[in-house]
C-alpha cells in the first residue's frame, strides 16, 4: 500500500465584478510539503468567459494567471515572490485579495501522488 501524503489545494477563480462576488474556476493550485510539490494548472475557456464576463481583458487575465504560474515554479523570472521558500509562494498564491484573480479558502486532504490528484481536482473543479 502507497503511503498517503498531506496536501493543500485552492480553486483559482475569476472574480471580475468583486464588489458581486461571483466567479469562475479555472484553475488549481496544488501543494504537498513532503513532497515538495507546488503545481498550478488552469484554462481559460473562451465561451465559459464570454458569456460570464464578456467584459474581461482575457489577456490581461492570461498575463495575471501566467504570473501566478511563474509564481509556483520559482526562479528570477517570477519577480521577488518568486525567489521566497515553497511554503511561502503558497501562501502568498493563495491568501485573500480583493483582485479578478482569486483563490478559494485552503482545503487540505490526502493521496498518493499529488500530480494525479492535481488533475482529478482540476477535472472535478474546473472542466
């Protein structure tokens, strides 16, 4: 039997009219510390976006979600955020903000592999 790791995971929403609050999934962020892992993966449906929020820069929400994305892998090219420990870029990923890219509240669980269950959350959550 595989050995269950703990991990936390977040629901990546686009929030364009804050002050309604209603959103759109579209992505999730998986963290397992154990394992190192830090994964974001999400997609932006045009129709889904259109007929939610026709009024949306979908690039600049594209450029937001890619920033985040950079975020997760670390390294220079995702800016100061970027260069702070795993936990830390977690953390800081998914805290509360008042912005049109949003996290959900944390939510932690178990499993075997944290790359399968990113993708079962994302299928389960997003798609």
């Amino acid at each position: 039997m595989q050995e269950k790791h703990l991990f936390e995971y977040a629901v990546i929403r686009i929030v364009p009219r804050v002050e309604r609050e209603e959103f759109l999934n579209v992505g999730i962020i998986l963290y397992c510390s154990r394992l190192k892992f830090l994964q974001m993966v999400y997609e932006l449906n045009d129709e889904r976006l259109k007929a939610f929020a026709g009024e949306a820069d979908r690039q600049q929400l594209c450029n937001n979600l890619d920033a985040f994305q950079r975020i997760c892998t670390a390294g220079a090219n995702a800016g100061p955020i970027g260069l702070l420990d795993m936990p830390n870029r977690f953390r800081w990923l998914t805290a509360t903000r008042s912005t049109i890219v949003q996290s959900s509240k944390v939510h932690p669980g178990f499993c075997t592999d944290p790359s399968e269950k990113l993708v079962e959350l994302f299928k389960q959550l997003v798609l």
